[in-house]
C-alpha cells in the first residue's frame, strides 16, 4: 500500500531528518565520537538508584506502578518545589508540571502556543532536539543574533519590535550547541525586554547544575517569573532514561499544558518519577552533583587543552565554564558537513554545526563537539585526529 | 499577564474538558466510584516486578538508565515480536515501536497523518482518550454506527464510500466503553471493507487478554496487515504506571512515527521498557494473566448479576466477555449528565456516556461502569444505589 496521499501536511514537509542520517554512522567499531549528547554512565549514581527504586516499592507500593495524574506524581512536584525554590524559583508543588523530559515540555509548549505560520524567535544557533519538537507544528523561525555571551540583548529586542513572536527560545546557560552563557546583566537585560513586550520567553535550563568554574548565575525566570516558562530536567543529573522533564509555566499556559498531556501521554512513567522523587527528597543531588562535576571537569579541561594545542589557528573555540559542549568554528568557506565524512573516514565523529541553525546560509564551518562521553586520552587523540583532518580539508 | 491571545487556534477552540471537571469529585471521601477505568492494583504482580527491576539493573546496568532509541528498547522490540507472533501478527522487532502508552501512539498516529479539517472515522460511542488525542488536531469525525456486537460493517463501508477518511479508529475487543466485541465473522468483513478502500484501520487492542469466557478472536491486523495499524500495551497485563504502548505499523506510517516521537519525548522511560523486556521475555505473562482474570471474572459476574437484579427494566446493557467496562443504556430522555450529580449526592459515581460521542446529540441516556476496581460487595451495593437514584429520576 501506498500511503503518501494520507500523511499530513506537517509530515509532508518535515522531509527525512538529515541529521539523523549523517549520525547513523557514528555507532561504527573503531569511531571515536565527540557527536554525542549524552551525559556519561558513569555520573549515573547506579547503587543509589538500586536503593532508592527499593526503597519506591516499600514506600509507595502498588501506587508507583499504577496510573497517576497527568500534572506528575505529587511527591516529586512536592520535593521539586523545595528544590526549586533552592535555586531562588519562588513556586509551589501545584505550580510544577512533570513532562517526559524536557522534549515533552517543549512539544506541550508548541501544542498550546504554535498554530501553523506563527513566529516563533531562536538563537542562532539553536539546540537542534528543540528544533525537532518545534517543526512539526510548522512554524516561522525568527532568528536572534548570538556572539561569545550568549543570545543578543539587542537583537532579542529588535525581533520582538517587528514580529508578532509566539515565544522566545533560549538555552541561557552552557548553551547546546554552544556552551555560551549569558552574563547576569545581559540576564537583567532580557528579563527587561520580554516583561517591555509582554512576551513568553521558553527558558531551558539542562546544564546549569554541570559548571566546573566561575559563578553561579540565577535564571532569567527568578527575574521575569510571569513571562517565563522554565523548564529543567534531571537527565543530566541524575539519569536521563527515566525522562524527568520539569515545567514552571504562567497559570494561563501550564492549565493548558495539563490538558495537552492528557491527549499527548496521560502521564510520565509513575516509576521513574517516584524514584526521582526519593533522588530529590533525600538531598542525594547534593552528594552526587560534586561527583559528577569531577568526572567532567578534568574533560573538560582536555578538550579544550587539546583545542590549544592542535586545533589550527584559523579557528576559534567557546571556552564554557561547564555543561557539555564546546563549539568552534573555522574559516568562512569551509564546509564542515562534507568534512564530516572526511572525519569519519578517520574514525573521528562530530555534529556539523549547520544543523543547529534555522537559516539554511548559516553555520557550514562550524561544529559541535562534546567532551562528556569519552575518556581523557581519547578526547585528546580525538582532538589531534580531528585537527589533521581539518588541517587537510582547508588544504 | 494574560496570554489569551498567544494561544494556537487548536487551544483556543479545546475548551476545558468537562470530563475531566465533572470527575474530579470522585476522589472524594466515602464516594463509590464505577467511573474508573484503571486495572485493579491487585493485579499488578509487584512481587515479581520488584525482582525483574534488581534483574534490569544486573543485567542492563547503566544502560537501562540512558537515553535510548526513539523506536524502543532492543530486548523489548525482540521480546514483543515473539509474544506478537504468537498472537497471529508476524512481525519481527524492527517492525515493532515502543510508545509512551497507547495514548503516546494515538498521538504520534495523528501527528504523521492528520492535517487540520482531515476526516477521522470514529465509532459511536468511541473511546474517550483517543478523542482526547485526536481532538488537538483539529479532525472532523465521522461517526459509525455500532450494535450490541460493536461496529457495523455496512456503517464503515457507507462512511468511507462517501468521505476521504484519513483513518479509521476502532477498539474491537471488549470496547472502552462499551464492553462490545466484534464476532469473527464481522472482523473478516471489516477486513475487506478496508482492503478494498485503501484505508487505514487504527486498531486499539488494549483488553482482548481480558477475556473471562468466550473463545478468542483474531486481531483485525492478522486479516489486513498492510492496512492496520495495530497498538496493544502492558497497562492492563502488567502495570500502566511503566507506560508501554506497543504499536505495529505499516513501514511508511512507521517510519514518520518514529520522526515524530524524537520531537515528541525522544523516547519512553529505558527502565520502563527494560522491566517490560524481562517480563515478557520471561514467558511471566502466561503465569499472571490467569491470576489476573481470576482477579476480575468474580467482579464481572458480580457487576452483571446486580444490573440484572437491580437495575430498571427500562435499562438494557451489554454482556461482555471480558475487559473492564459494561455499558448501560436508559429509556430515551433521560439525562445522564444531570443524573451523574444526584448519583455523586448519594456517593456513586460513573461515567455519563455522553462523552464518548463525537455529535452532541448522542448519549445522553447512556452510562459507562467499571468493574475492575471496587470490591465484589461494593459493586453491588453501588449498583443497588445507581439503581436507586434511576428510579428516582425517572418518576
């Protein structure tokens, strides 16, 4: 049967995803990836988490297996909020959503906002995942200048004065695909403009918590609480398979949200949630969260080292103070998706940074490359391997 | 700030939804509630989840904690190709997609296939989540006429001669919320019917285990396969609080569905999936079902007998052979919504059937009753109480 005359129109333009092609061979024996986007397994507190999902089934019983409300389960809204406000987020329990993970959030914000041709403004470049949640339902992309700190104050404005702009997109802190991060007065700054254009500003935060240098910086939802949809995640903190999405929205739009994710999932996994939960209320983040920071900082420090010492001079690198990602970019004219299959050739992958732009002029000679996953000889081995390539490509 | 105005078209034309107000007050203290449609936790074998967790973590360790693939958990795909191939549907595991329940494949269904307007062919009543995920796409449905043996086939052949149907959906076995089931013969016909119209058949299979007398019958998927797409879940047979749906379907439709999901959460909960992996690989839904039907077939009885013993001659009902809902229909005129709010006085709660209509002039005088929940002596005094209050509204 041939079923093309019954898709959609949303599926009928979405195309093949090319950046899921291209990742297909990442997986290959001998290839060492910097492409990924995954915390490493070895910041998973496994033993705690075999005690904590003991600990569920005692606690809760039957009720962590059963159906539960769609807003989440209520004592991980309960010790979220405690959690939350911890981090300068004035909320209560009922004032929290649980998605699965972030996506889930992402995908219920466009479902109560986006109706087809609406504007939505990203940074350029943008995370990739929240592309993928944005598209299907077939908006404008407006697009918002960056430079080293992160999204553009001026330019933010300058798209909210000319555009009917449904929300505003931002990875504010150790930026994916960047690792930028947007200093406390640009923070003030856009929590002035969004409040001056009574705008929704989607602020999603994964990353915050990884910083392996410098200060802390509050969210721009402790500075605009009513504009802002914060969203965070424990996928990068605790273990991203149980798909812990957490959701502070204004009233009007988390209400709408709810009934979304009724039609969407009904709920997230009671199971992951009740032992997120226990993670929570027993302040193991606190023990754990150092652990994982002295797990990537020294990678961190790796790669960008070996970005030092053997990257050409032509190009430049983001230097984030944590998270996941550095970024670089090379000489205008490079093409740095067909230089991927050259890297690949070499048993060394990354993700063109094309991808993470909505403009399609924008961003062939950048890359997006992650020091999480691998270990510290490999990183730097993959980093050498990696500068040859380059070095041969603009040859 | 209000947001009224950002709101998508699909938000501002939703509404609240009146089912889920009207339910809210069957939490309450002391009420008796035939309204659910939720597996008893009785029937959870929590014994055995409890050791095929300690086994997930053994066996899979970190792996079942990490980001994974959007189509499923490997050992879940291959486990669920052998159990379906029992069931008469051969498939092997790439054929296979793990959603997040039957509601996350009712979602992706309609995101690959229904552009606003697109025509849904439902039946009537139908059930009420799949409206809830189909509604936010902003179908029109084309209601099908059913009879005390569900779904009348000349009513789809008549629905898709004279409408471009984008799919057709229909739960077969032991409907929600009817309790009706499609004798073989009429699965054979609506076979054909969609064969010979080229059309798509969305087959919700979620209670056919259920099944407390009666031979079993064959799934429509096994008489159409290039035509169905077919969704079963472990929410009735093992614990709806993990989140499996498991959907089989045509390599076209797949394909966009799994595009899909990576916007719409990426992928369901690893642990989920993997606890779901060794239960099915473990051939332990052999030993639990009958426990489970022992669990429910007294609760059958026991609902059926006091509707016959109780309730008003001018009431008829269905008989069903298995599942967890009977459907009762009162004399024409007779308001059901209005009467939910005299039974909620006297602390007996269901469903008004109502809601399972897609035109506003249907079902009124119906009801849905579950019986998988409450007790045997509290189902029949439940039922004595509804009895009760029918009688008084109909003087």
């Amino acid at each position: 049967m041939d079923f093309s005359e019954k898709l959609s129109d949303r599926t009928k333009t979405m195309g093949a995803s090319a950046i899921r092609e291209i990742l297909k061979v990442v997986g290959k024996p001998g290839m060492v990836s910097l492409a990924g986007g995954i915390p490493s397994p070895d910041s998973f507190p496994m033993e705690l988490i075999k005690e904590l999902t003991d600990k569920v089934y005692t606690k809760y019983g039957s009720s962590a297996l059963q159906y539960d409300l769609t807003e989440g389960f209520t004592p991980l809204r309960e010790n979220m909020a405690v959690f939350l406000n911890k981090n300068g987020i004035n909320v209560n329990s009922e004032q929290i959503l649980i998605h699965s993970g972030s996506q889930g959030a992402l995908d219920a914000i466009c479902k109560v906002l986006i109706s087809k041709g609406d504007k939505i403004a990203v940074e350029a470049p943008t995370y990739l995942g929240a592309l993928q949640a944005f598209k299907p339902y077939e908006p404008q992309f407006v697009r918002m200048d960056m430079d080293d700190e992160g999204l553009v104050p001026e330019s933010l404005e300058e798209v909210l004065r000319n555009n009917e702009i449904k929300f505003v997109y931002t990875v504010p802190t150790f930026q994916n695909p960047t690792g930028r991060s947007l200093s406390l007065e640009r923070r003030k700054r856009i929590a002035e403009i969004i409040i001056k254009y009574g705008a929704i500003l989607v602020e999603d935060d994964p990353y915050s918590s990884l910083r392996y240098s410098g200060e802390a910086l509050p969210s721009i939802k402790t500075m605009a609480p009513d504009n802002v949809i914060y969203i965070t995640t424990l996928s990068k903190v605790l273990a991203p398979g149980l798909r812990i999405g957490v959701v502070v929205a204004p009233e009007q739009i988390h209400k709408w949200m709810v009934i979304v994710k009724q039609g969407v999932d009904l709920h997230s996994s009671t199971l992951g949630q009740a032992i997120a939960a226990e993670y929570i209320e027993g302040n193991y983040l606190d023990e754990q969260l150092p652990k994982i920071i002295d797990l990537y900082k020294p990678k961190h420090a790796a790669m960008l080292n070996a970005l030092e010492k053997y990257f050409p001079d032509s190009f430049t690198f983001s230097k984030p103070e944590g998270g996941m990602f550095v970024w670089a970019e090379g000489p205008e004219g490079l093409d740095l998706v067909k230089g991927y299959w050259t890297a690949v050739e070499n048993n060394v992958a990354y993700v063109p940074g094309k991808y993470f732009f909505t403009e399609e002029s924008e961003g062939l000679s950048t890359m997006r490359l992650n020091f999480t996953m691998a270990e510290i000889p490999v990183i730097e081995g993959a980093v050498k391997k990696l500068a040859e390539v380059l070095e041969s490509l603009m040859k």
